[in-house]
C-alpha cells in the first residue's frame, strides 16, 4: 500500500461536476493499492497517517498531528502510483489491485481512519475524478506498509 499524503489549507473532489468529498485544512490522501495488500497494511497506514506530527506548533515546528488540529482528511483512490515506467512510454498497471479487491480495502482503509477519530471526506473509487487542492508548505510525505 502506498500513500501520497500533502498537508493542503483547503481540498475537494468532483465527479462530473458534483463536489463528492471537500475539507478545510488537513491532508488530501492519494491511495494506492497493490495485489498483496491487507487489511493489516492499510491498519498500520491508518495509524501512521493519524499520527504523524506535521502541522506546526506555537514554535514553528512541525509538533502536531491532524487530530490536535482539528483537520480533516480527503482520500482518493489512485491505481496510477503503481504505474510502472521502467520500460516503453506507457505505464504498466499490472502492480495496482484489480478493482473488485482494491475497492473493499480501500473503504476498510477510510474506515480505519475514521475509527481512530478523524473525519474523511472521499472521490468516488474508479470514477474519472476533478481534484482541487491548495498545499500547504508544501508539505509532501509518502506513507508505505512495506
């Protein structure tokens, strides 16, 4: 499991012209999944995303997690971090989890998240999807379970 997180003051996702999930400030979630992936991995990344002190204290330093903020979370799916470019033009998939497995993890992933108190907002998985989103910092961590 591999997770683009950015730290963004505002987000949202569109599906053909409709707002499906948006958030103030917080982190806007890319998730992608490969075939081996579990239900442990994408416990152990809700976990560490929930945890992870990247907004900035009274100092200046980053020493606070989303929850102490009050953030939210925008997660949406992308089979495409699993691209593989090493050879042609065109990215192979074959890495990124055939939808009928990736789709019910990456609910179980959201609703990890939730259950550790954090409000997510989200795309509509497999749809051709509108994101807009203003990065904070900027501030870009990627977040793996292998």
């Amino acid at each position: 499991m591999k997770v683009v997180l950015q730290r963004s003051k505002k987000a949202s996702v569109t599906v053909d012209g409709i707002v499906t999930g948006a958030i103030d400030h917080g982190y806007v979630l890319l998730v992608g999944l490969t075939h081996n992936d579990t239900q442990e991995d994408a416990a152990y990344v809700a976990k560490k995303i929930a945890g992870l002190r990247l907004f900035e204290d009274e100092d200046g330093k980053m020493n606070r997690s989303i929850d102490e903020t009050g953030g939210g979370i925008l997660s949406v799916s992308q089979f495409t971090l699993y691209g593989d470019t090493r050879k042609g033009r065109r990215p192979s998939f074959i890495e990124a989890a055939r939808p009928e497995a990736a789709e019910p993890l990456y609910d179980y992933f959201n609703e990890q998240l939730r259950s550790l108190g954090l409000t997510v907002k989200t795309g509509v998985f497999g749809a051709m999807m509108d994101v807009e989103l203003v990065n904070d910092g900027p501030v870009t961590i990627i977040v793996e379970s292998k």
